[in-house]
C-alpha cells in the first residue's frame, strides 16, 4: 500500500488540474496563435506561469485504483500488476484467466 500522504497530493494535483484546464487551454491557445502580437502572446506565457505548477497535466502520476501504487500500472484496467495478479488469482476479474503449461 502506498503512503496516503503520496496518494491525496495525487488527488490533490488532479483536482488542480480540472479546475485550470480551461483557463490553461485558452492561455496556451492565445499563446500559439500567430494573429496575437508579439506582447500579447508573450503576456499570455506570462500568465500561463502564473498558474500553480501542479495545475499541469503531467504532474498527475498514474496510480493503482486499489493499491495506489505508481509504477506497473496497467491504464486500461486503473490499476498495478501486483493488484491485477492478486485480482485475477482470485478470479474477481471477468475474463482474465491464470495462464499455465
């Protein structure tokens, strides 16, 4: 099991990150667009920095849904290879079977 302290910074920074993914997206937008001035495109990075760091998108780690372990973390299923084994041994997990031979 991962640190709960670890965990909530987690959800912490994903919360972050819904509540400025407008305003971050019309701020990269005005920043990329060629029509702007100079000063305007420039003032619109000025502002982008401005936004607290973990409002970016690629500071949210991927984490087991049930463990909340951060690595070996399968995307499709939400969650880390230790608790896809443990699940899938116990066959909670519709149509994974245990491979043998």
């Amino acid at each position: 099991m991962a640190k709960k302290s670890a965990v909530e910074k987690n959800k912490r920074r994903e919360r972050l990150v819904k509540k400025y993914a407008a305003k971050r997206a019309a701020l990269k937008a005005a920043a990329k667009d060629e029509n702007l001035t100079l000063e305007e495109r420039f003032a619109a990075r000025l502002k982008l920095a401005e936004l607290p760091r973990n409002s970016a998108p690629n500071r949210v780690r991927n984490r087991c849904e049930v463990t909340g372990r951060p690595r070996g973390f399968y995307r499709k299923l939400k969650m880390s290879r230790v608790a896809l084994r443990e699940l899938g041994s116990l066959g909670k997990i519709p149509g994974l079977v245990k491979s043998s031979w």
